[in-house]
C-alpha cells in the first residue's frame, strides 16, 4: 500500500489549491479529440521474468500512450489483473510506491505477508 501524508479520509477529500487555467476544457477536448484518431489496437506479449508465479505479459498501444489507452488495453486485456492508479506520478509508473506494491503483491502470493 502506498505511504501518504494525509489520513485516507482526508486524502479521499483532498483537492489541491491549483488554478484552473482558462483553456483547459478546450486542451482537453482537442487532445480527445487527437487521440481518437490513433490506431489504439493493443497486443499482449508473454515476456520472460525472473519471476515464475506470475505471468507478465506486455502491453503495447500504437503510437500513444495517454491513460485512456491504458485503461482501454486494460478493460480490453481477458486474463487475471488489476490496475494502480498513480494520480500524480505521470509516466514514472508509481515509482517506488509501486516497487512496495510489488513486493507486497509477491510476499502475499509466498505467505510471508498477512
């Protein structure tokens, strides 16, 4: 489970003291608008690991890689997953609060973890 600074409940309620900039429904509409125009087929390849209790395939989406296409290959996707949402951490992948995610996940599936 990622560390944060607030207590979850607070988190849940959180919202930043951010100005909204002026164009940003209409950034938003025309990058929706562009990634409707990408081929956003996704293939799923078996990638060879260290690590035998879990299968790993990778998942590669044509041209662009904005969350919706993540999302898309992720409902898309047939086999066992789940998903974690870094909300702040953009392409860094949750970094080390996935790194803890990981290990947690695989103390779990071992039985060293309650």
């Amino acid at each position: 489970m990622p560390l944060f600074d607030l207590p979850l409940p607070e988190l849940r309620t959180y919202r930043p003291d951010l100005a909204v900039p002026e164009d940003l429904d209409a950034f938003w509409t025309s990058t929706l608008e562009e990634t409707r125009g990408h081929d956003l087929a996704t293939t799923f390849t078996p990638v060879d690991t260290e690590l035998t209790v879990i299968d790993t395939p990778r998942c590669d989406v044509r041209e662009i890689c904005p969350p919706s296409t993540v999302f898309a290959a992720y409902n898309h996707y047939g086999g066992p997953k789940e998903i974690i949402e870094y909300a702040w951490n953009d392409h860094e992948g949750g970094e080390g609060f996935h790194e803890i995610a990981k290990l947690r996940w695989l103390a779990e599936r071992l039985g060293r973890m309650s």
